[in-house]
C-alpha cells in the first residue's frame, strides 16, 4: 500500500495521479451564485418567450419599423400651407442661410461639392433640374422625399422642418453662381 505525502498538509481530501495531487476544494461562493442565477434566468427567459409567447427579435423589429414608417410618413408629407410666397419668407429667416450653410456643408457636399457644383450628384447652381423645375417648392420636395433611382436619401425623417428649409433656402441662394469645374448640365432647363 503506497502512501500518500503532501508535505505535512491534510491529505484526506485529494486525488493523486501520476504524481499530480488535485485537492477537493469547494468552488467560491460567489461563483455558484452567479451560476444558480444564470439558471433561474434562463428557465424565467424559457417561460416568457416559450410558454407565454414573449415577442421575439422579429416581432420587435416589426413593431419598430412601423414606429418608423409613421414618423416618416409625418416627415415626409409637405405641409399644406406650404407655397413659394410662405417659403420664400421662412428662407428669409434671421440666420437660416448660415444654418443652412453648415447641413448642406455637413450632409450634403460629398455629392454636390462645396461650391454646389455637382460631383456625383447633379450642379445645383445652374437653371438644369433634373427633378421638378428648380422652384423653391421642388427642391424642398426633393430634399424632404430624396431621390432613391440616383441614390439621394430622403432628408424629411433626419432634418427637422426649419433645417430643411435652411438647406432648400441656402441652395435657392446659389443658383446662378457659376462656380468653377461646375459639372454640365442635366435634366430638363426650368423656365
């Protein structure tokens, strides 16, 4: 019979085998606290999205992309009092060119360039529209609902009413500038 030594400790609890010696110590308490825990989690989470029929990930996502479809759906529609005359006075608004300066610059120069000369999207400061005729109703139209055929996003659900106006009043603002590298013309020429 071998015996076993573990230089003066208590061997009673330990297994020893080819010359490893593996104590029985207890696992830390806080350990099978977080484990008990993750177990009733887990029967919890069974019970309320199998027995209780819990929405799933898609029928939260459904939820969701209604919430979004009616918001756009407020954004999106023009509002009825809209005319040139009312645009042509909110684009007459303390600070909206410089406001609409900063967003055209923020959001929209990667396709219209700095100048609003076109890039990948059209020059916007010719008398060529490709969509509607230049009028400050079309391009409020045209930034609220985009373009998706020529990959411009519609703005209306971003922009807040005011921003809008302050992009379509400081686009209105350049049209006849003649920057340089302008991009030529497109579309149809407005009247």
């Amino acid at each position: 019979m071998s015996e076993n030594k573990d230089n003066g400790k208590n061997t009673e609890n330990f297994h020893e085998y080819d010359g490893i010696i593996e104590h029985d110590n207890p696992l830390p308490t806080w350990w099978l606290w977080s484990f008990f825990l993750t177990i009733i989690f887990a029967f919890i989470y069974f019970l309320h999205y199998e027995i209780a029929n819990g929405p799933t990930l898609t029928d939260e996502l459904k939820v969701s992309m209604q919430e979004i479809e009616k918001q756009q759906a407020v954004n999106v529609t023009s509002s009825p009092t809209e005319t040139e005359d009312s645009l042509k006075e909110a684009f007459n608004k303390d600070g909206m060119l410089n406001a609409g300066k900063a967003l055209f610059e923020s959001k929209c120069v990667a396709c219209h360039g700095p100048l609003l000369q076109g890039s990948i999207g059209p020059n916007l400061t010719d008398k060529f529209w490709i969509n509607g005729a230049g009028t400050r109703m079309d391009i409020v139209k045209v930034i609220r609902t985009g373009v998706a055929d020529k990959g411009m996003p519609p703005w209306g659900s971003v922009l807040k009413t005011e921003e809008l106006y302050a992009v379509a009043a400081y686009v209105v603002t350049k049209q006849g500038s003649n920057p340089p590298g302008a991009k030529a013309p497109q579309g149809q020429e407005a009247p």
